[in-house]
C-alpha cells in the first residue's frame, strides 16, 4: 500500500515539474529533494539502492538549482 502512495507522489511532484508556471516547478522541485532525502534516509546510503538515490538526489538537487 505505502509503495502506490510514495509512487502516487513521484509521479504528482513529477508532473508538476513540467508545468509551464516557474513557482509550482521550484517548489516541486524542493519537495523532490526533499522527498529523495527521506528515502535515502529510509534505505541506507550503503546498499544498491541506496547508490542510486544518491544519483537521483543529485540530479533533483541539480534540477532546483536551475530553476
């Protein structure tokens, strides 16, 4: 149940990233950081899956920075 709700808010901050209105993409992409860091925090930094958080976390980090 808990994996469709964490999904269900990917894909909402996902689809909202591609709004065409500046504010909603930065504040989208903050929760996107955000949301990354509880995950990692949940997962550990010290396995696979935890690797690749950390790449998706940069990439959101990287993406707030530019918008």
């Amino acid at each position: 149940m808990w994996l469709k709700v964490i999904a269900g808010v990917e894909v909402t901050i996902g689809a909202a990233v591609l709004l065409p209105f500046r504010q909603i993409r930065r504040t989208a992409s903050v929760l996107m950081v955000l949301h990354m860091l509880m995950v990692i925090w949940q997962t550990g930094l010290f396995n696979d899956i935890g690797a690749r958080d950390v790449g998706v976390l940069a990439a959101a980090v990287a993406l707030s920075t530019l918008l």
